[in-house]
C-alpha cells in the first residue's frame, strides 16, 4: 500500500486492467474530480521496463493527478500517482 496526500492505494497489480480499475476507485473514493474522464482514455501498450506517464487536471483547481505506470521485468505492473 501507498499513502499520497489522502491517497491509500495497491502499487503493484498482475494486469494493466487491474492498475486502471485502482485508478478508478483511488479517484472515486477520495472524491476527486479531473476535468477529463478516464472512462475514454486509451490507455496504449507498456512494453516491459517501460514507463508511461499521464496527467490529469483535476476540476476546479490548478492541481493535476500525475499517474505513472511501469511494467516490470516481472510482467507485474507499478503503479503511481500524486497530485502536482
């Protein structure tokens, strides 16, 4: 588990479907809301030992979610986010 400003949430998940699906409910839970939904996002290919790197205005204020996902060597996926 991860804590980010308020933020609790699982770093690693087998599938990049598994780390979206956190995304979501980590947004959900803490309530914010980003001017753009994720629901329409393409989300791409991450290539092992690669970085992909998103970010998000959150409505109504000048903060932003900064979400990173890397797949490991593993095959297993990272997942981290804060707000910039």
């Amino acid at each position: 588990m991860c804590y980010c400003i308020g933020m609790n949430y699982d770093i690693y998940h087998s599938t990049l479907g598994a780390a979206i699906q956190e995304i979501m409910r980590v947004i959900e839970k803490n309530g914010i809301i980003l001017a753009d939904s994720l629901d329409y996002m393409i989300w791409g290919c991450i290539g092992y030992d690669e970085t992909s790197r998103y970010s998000f205005p959150i409505e109504g204020k000048r903060e932003a979610l900064q979400i990173q996902i890397s797949r490991l060597s593993t095959g297993k996926y990272e997942l981290n986010m804060y707000v910039l």
